[in-house]
C-alpha cells in the first residue's frame, strides 16, 4: 500500500546489540588511546545516537565537535566537500576520531578525511556504525565498523533517519520508501 510515507521494515539489530557492539568498538578506542587525548569530530545528524551511546564509555579525554556536510548529486569530484557546518576545535597536532552512522560508497567519508587533514591532524581514525558492503566503491578508509550491512536495502533508527524519520527509535530497521 503506497501511502507516500516511509514505511518501517523489519528490525535489523536490536537495542541490545546495538549497545553491545558499540562497547566493544569503545573497547577499542580505550585501548589505541590509552593515555592520549582526542577530539572527536561527529557528522551530523546521524551520528548523535551513537556518539551519545559512545561518548559515555570513553575513559580517555576526548573534546568533541560536529560537522555537518551538504549532500551533493552524483556528479561532483572525489576531494570536494562543503560544511553546511564545519568543525570549530582547533585540529592541528591533535588526535581526531570521526564518528559516522553509515558508509555507503565511502565518498562522503574520504572527502571528510581530506578536508580534516588539511587541519594537520596528528591522526584521523575512522568510526562509523554500519557500513553497506555490497555498494563499497571506494577503498574503505574506515578505521573501525559496528555492523557490516548486507544488504541493499535503506535502513533507519538510532539517529539514522529516512526522509527525518525514525531517528528516535532505539533499534535500526530497514525502511520502505513508498
Ligand atoms: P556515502 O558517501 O555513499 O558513503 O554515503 C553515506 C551517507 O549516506 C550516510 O552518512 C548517510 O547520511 C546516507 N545513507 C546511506 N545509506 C543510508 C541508509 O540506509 N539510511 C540512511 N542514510 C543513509
Ligand atoms: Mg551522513
């Protein structure tokens, strides 16, 4: 039944595997910076939920910032990106963690990547909570991976959203979009 609205679709990972996961991706990150300081960079807005849930298990110093980047048709060239809202914490010599919500192609992300090191990070590591292996095009240029998609189908939830739908919602389900 084609209402126009996004319909939500099956759930694909649950509260509690959500939550899981992103503990041992903190895991993670607690160990590569123990005894280091960070900045973390996230991408508005799909990333929220997720730098919530993450922020709160990091036991090295971190400050965190937000971009947030224009979404352009298929035809621009790799390298280009514009900040609808650009980083304000001076990145130079620092650290840098960037929190995504999904990889798709990976162009938004490797353009991200090239923007921040124009900063002179120190380093720049790469999270992002899913990622769609089937449509990778790029080299991943992602450094750590909650889920790894496996499927083509549009996803929403935890911060991530269909047309500004379902971001509220604790589980990611796919979406219908008719
Ligand atoms: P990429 O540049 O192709 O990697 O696109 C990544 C961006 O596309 C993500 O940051 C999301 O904003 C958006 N995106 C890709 N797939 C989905 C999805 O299934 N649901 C919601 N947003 C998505
Ligand atoms: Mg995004």
């Amino acid at each position: 039944m084609a209402t126009g609205e996004p319909q939500l679709g099956r759930m694909l990972y649950a509260p509690e595997a959500i939550a899981a996961r992103v503990a041992e991706i903190a895991a993670e990150l607690n160990h590569r910076f123990a005894g280091r300081s960070a900045v973390v960079v996230a991408v508005l807005k799909g990333a929220t939920v997720f730098l919530a849930d993450l922020l709160r298990r990091l036991t090295f110093p971190v400050s965190v910032d937000f971009v947030r980047i224009a979404s352009y048709g298929s035809g621009r060239r790799p390298g280009e990106i514009r900040f609808v809202k650009d980083v304000e914490l001076p990145l130079e010599g620092r650290d840098v963690i960037v929190v995504d919500d999904i990889v798709d192609t990976g162009g938004t992300l490797a353009r991200l990547r090239q923007a921040l090191e124009g900063h002179h990070p120190a380093s720049v590591t790469t999270v992002a909570l899913l990622r769609r292996a089937p449509k990778r095009r790029l080299p991943p240029n992602l450094d750590l991976v909650g889920f790894e998609l496996e499927s083509d189908e549009f996803v929403a939830g935890y911060g991530i959203d269909c047309a500004e739908r379902f971001r509220e919602l604790g589980a990611i389900h796919a979406v219908a979009q008719e």
